[in-house]
C-alpha cells in the first residue's frame, strides 16, 4: 500500500466533513419557506436516488462479483416486497439480504 | 446545553419498527469487515467509521487504497462521492434553526449528516418543537453513529466468518434500504420526479465521467423536478 492508513483516514474524513460544514454554514439565512429551500430539497433527493442507482448498476466493493442481472433481480424483488408488506422498511431490507446471498451461491 | 427529553426521544427512534438499525449496521459489518481484509487494525478500522461515517466514502477510500492512489485522488475521489452531503445539510437545517440554540451545536451535529439519519430526521421533524429539533437530531445522529460503530467492531472481528456470498448480501441491503425509504418518502410532486429523474441520469452520467455522475445526475434531476414541480403548482 503505498499511503499510509492514518493518512487516508485523516484524508477521507477531512473530504467528508468540508461538505457537511459548509452546508450547516450556508444553510444559516436560508428559510425554510423559500424557494431556494426546495430546491436544495429536489437536489437532495435527486443527489441520493443517483448514488443509490450507481451503487446498484455500477457498485464498488463485493457486488462487482453478483451479474447484474442478479443485483436487479434482488432490487425488483425486494420493491415488490415493500409493497406488499405495506411499506414496512425491515422486511424488503433482509429479504435482499437473504435472495442476493442466495442467489449467487445456486446459481 | 443538550435537552435530554428530545436527545433521548432522537436516540430512541433508532429502536422504532422501521429504523434503519439493521440495514446501517449490517452495512458497516461489511465495512469492518473489508477493512480488515485490507490491513487496517481494529483501532484504525473503529477510527475511520467514527470520522468518516459515510458508507460510499469508506468504500471509495478503501478501493484507491487498493489500487495505490495518493492522497490527493483519495480526497478528491472521497470529495466527489461524498459531496451530496451538501446539499443534504442545507435541506436539513433551516428545519432545526432556532435564535435561542447556541451555534456549536449545528456546527457539531453537522457531522451526523448521512442517508439514514438524515431520511428519520426528514419523516420525524414536524413531531417535535422547532426549538428541540436540534436536540432531537443529535439524538438521532448519535444513535446511527454508534450502530455504526458497533457494526464496524462485529464486521471486523467476524470477518473470518462471512463468506463470499454472505458479504454480497450485506452490501445489497444499503441501497435496498435506502431505495425503499426514498420510495416512502415520495409523497410530493417534486420529491417523486426527484428521486425517478436522480435514479435514470445518476448511472446515464456514469457513461460520461464516473466521478461526477451523482453530482451531475443530481443537479440536473434536482432542477429540473424542482421546475416541473413549481409550474405545477403556479
């Protein structure tokens, strides 16, 4: 490895927080009435829905292994789940778990 | 200082039935776990979860560690994943503003930001007072931070112990989570056309520059349902 761990970590959490300080700090005369509020609102939303798909379409780490076809299996799978349990968060949470565990040690 | 009411009434709403306890911790599990996979010793590991606690910065940091990066691509690579955290303070804390809380707390609390507690604070805010809400978010901040920390602990230590197929079906469960949670929390026009507009551009930019997909998909999404949202309701 050629950094050492203590740095990357200082390194990382120094990239991490400069985002949420800066966002408590500009978020200070902001109303939250206003339209630049709302909009800051979508691109919340809009920021973590497009994580949330790269991290299933184009994943980082052990899911690189899983076919895709597998990781969008699970995904639909679990949507259905989440209905049908009434929008309970638990069940769909572990029955991912569960299928994508199960899935790629059958098949 | 803090009030406990409000700060134990945040910590609690770990335990409710649709916290995110399991998914968060099970997450970390595979974080603790990847990390000792990579040489990191316990302290390190425990060290990184508590500064960082952000799951897609961990993973991006652990993957440029992998393949030598410097420290300079470590923090930008980290800056650009974790850059969403912007925009999730500042639609979060006009929420908690209140003329009689002391600044620090803001300051302080800001570190807590992150999916799962950012989507309770979000579904739970208008239950609580505007001059507790603060208090209410540490609470629920600390709560998720020590899950966190508590599953980077059992990750590490069993790491030996999860398989192959058993690390994948911890590391689809965060975003599964987090998808139904979004889904859940689409209830307005604006929201919903945000997170299915976010959903298609996020991967679409990938094609055009994996480290500013999220950014770009989330900026344009964002606007773009923000406008169609505003025409609806003028």
């Amino acid at each position: 490895m050629s950094v050492s761990i203590f740095y990357a970590i200082l390194v990382t959490s120094l990239a991490t927080f400069i985002s949420r300080f800066l966002g408590a700090v500009s978020s200070q005369g902001i109303k939250e009435t206003s339209k630049l509020f709302k909009w800051f609102n979508c691109l919340a939303y809009a920021t973590l829905a497009a994580l949330i798909a790269r991290t299933i379409i184009f994943p980082a780490g052990v899911l690189i292994d899983a076919s895709y076809l597998s990781r969008i299996i699970v995904v639909i799978l679990s949507l259905v789940v989440f209905f049908v349990s009434k929008q309970n968060y638990v069940y769909p949470t572990v029955f991912s778990a569960l299928c994508m565990a199960a899935i790629n040690n059958y098949f | 200082m803090i009030n406990r009411q409000f700060f134990f009434k945040g910590y609690k709403s770990i335990l409710a039935p649709d916290s995110p306890a399991i998914a968060l911790g099970c997450c970390f599990i595979a974080i603790g776990a990847l990390l000792k996979n990579l040489g990191f010793n316990i302290q390190e590991s425990i060290f990184s979860t508590m500064l960082t606690y952000a799951l897609p910065g961990s993973l991006v940091m652990a993957e440029s560690l992998l393949v030598g990066a410097s420290l300079l691509n470590i923090f930008l690579a980290v800056w650009f994943v974790n850059a969403r955290l912007y925009p999730m303070a500042v639609s979060l804390f006009p929420l908690m503003m209140h003329k009689n809380q002391p600044k620090w707390k803001y300051y302080f609390s800001c570190h807590f930001i992150a999916v799962s507690a950012w989507l309770i604070m979000k579904s739970n805010y208008k239950t609580v007072p505007k001059k507790q809400r603060i208090d209410f978010w540490i609470g629920i901040g600390s709560a998720t931070w020590s899950v966190a920390v508590i599953g980077t602990f059992i990750g590490f230590y069993f790491s030996e112990y999860l398989n192959k197929d058993m690390m994948m079906g911890l590391a689809i469960l965060n975003p599964v989570y987090f998808l139904c949670m979004m889904v859940g929390a689409s209830k307005t026009i604006q929201i919903t056309l945000s997170v299915i507009l976010g959903t298609i551009l996020g991967p679409i930019f990938y094609f055009l520059s994996p480290e500013w997909s999220i950014l770009l998909g989330g900026i344009i999404g964002g606007t773009i349902a923000y406008l169609i949202g505003e025409l609806n309701v003028s």
